[in-house]
C-alpha cells in the first residue's frame, strides 16, 4: 500500500500541517478531541482543580494556535508530545502565578525551559517529578486510545475476558467461572487481544505524536 493512502499515516503527517497552513475548525476541532482529556488530567495531577485544570485546557488551545506555526521537528531537540508538554506546564505556571498560589514545591517540579517559541525541550535524562506525572498521563492516553481501537476489532466477549484478566487483573480461574468460558479461552483472548493491542498502541504513537 503506498503510505499516503494509509489512513493512519494521513492523520500523523497531516493534521499539524492542515493547523499550519490554516488553522480550520474542523482541525482544530480534531485536535482538542485528540488531546484535551491528556492535557486536563495532567493539570487535575499537577495540583490544580477542576475548573483550573479546564481552564489550562482552553490556555493550551488558545496558546497553541498562536504558536503551532513555529513547531518544526528537528531529531534530537524534541518530539511534538515534548513541545505540547512544555506549552501544557507553561499554562499551569501562568494559572499558578496569576491566583497567587504559586509554591516553592511546585516550582522545582516544574523546572519549565525558556520560553522560545515554546519548544525549548530536549530529553532530560533526569525528568522532574511534573515531567514524569506527563509521561505517565501520556502513556495512559496512548493506551486507552489504543484499546478503544481494539474493542472495535474482536468480539465483546474477548474483550471483557482481557480487561478482567489483564487490565484489572482478576485470576484467570475466576474470569472463567463469571463469564462462563474455560482458561482456554480466557488464554487465547489475553493472546489475541494482547498483539492486536500492540499493534494498535504502535499506531496511536504514530497518530497521537506527529514527527
């Protein structure tokens, strides 16, 4: 298949250009549904509460289509996930200092880079604290986009069989027993769903982290 009608290549490679070059609704609209439940569950774990950490969101949004122009990918300086991450801590730093609130503590969590453009980022071989709350987040974000791909790919059951006895890690005797199956099936559905799962977190990577 030539990759430029690989779905799954067209969202990686197109959407940041289509905000470039025009910033249309329905990409921006694209990309909040991407991207704000990562950038509101980061801001809730950084501390703040919930109509704060709805505000980062919108920030972020407003932040982000002032500057998205000048993301260019350049290997060793930063992925895109790494400039959302500086843009995302920066917005935090702002509702902070504007309310008065801001801490010591929170300060030395966040060690936010200079403001260039905001994409002054490199990979830090010593994370922050804040910085290792994001990659947990992002993480998490890939995963649930990921098995939600995944439930649209295999029967209910063989799904409900993996999240029991994989992601909530009920025994697998007892997964048998509640869904009336045997172990069998219990232990080819952890299998199947487990490579299809990882061949959709490789994709999510690919689609949620343009390069």
């Amino acid at each position: 298949m030539n990759p430029n009608e690989d779905p799954t290549f067209r969202t990686r490679a197109s959407l940041l250009q289509r905000l470039q070059d025009n910033g249309d609704d329905r990409s921006w609209r694209e990309f909040f549904d991407r991207y704000w439940r990562l950038i509101f569950s980061f801001a809730r774990r950084a501390g703040l509460s919930e109509a704060d950490a709805e505000d980062v969101v919108q920030e972020v949004m407003i932040s982000l289509a002032r500057n998205v122009k000048e993301f260019r990918y350049e290997p060793g300086r930063g992925s895109f996930k790494s400039w959302l991450l500086v843009v995302t801590k920066n917005r935090i730093i702002d509702v902070r200092r504007r309310q008065a609130r801001w801490s010591e503590r929170f300060e030395a969590m966040a060690e936010s880079p200079t403001r260039t453009g905001e994409q002054e980022d490199h990979c830090d071989p010593n994370p922050s604290p804040l910085d290792r709350v994001w990659l947990e987040e992002w993480e998490s974000h890939l995963l649930q986009s990921a098995l939600a791909a995944v439930r649209g790919q295999v029967a209910e059951k063989q799904y409900l069989m993996y999240e029991m006895h994989v992601l909530q890690e009920v025994p697998l005797a007892r997964v048998a027993a509640n869904l009336q199956t045997s172990a069998m099936s219990v232990y080819l559905a952890k299998h199947r769903v487990g490579k299809r799962l990882r061949v959709e977190l490789e994709k999510a990577r690919e689609r949620l982290d343009p390069r």
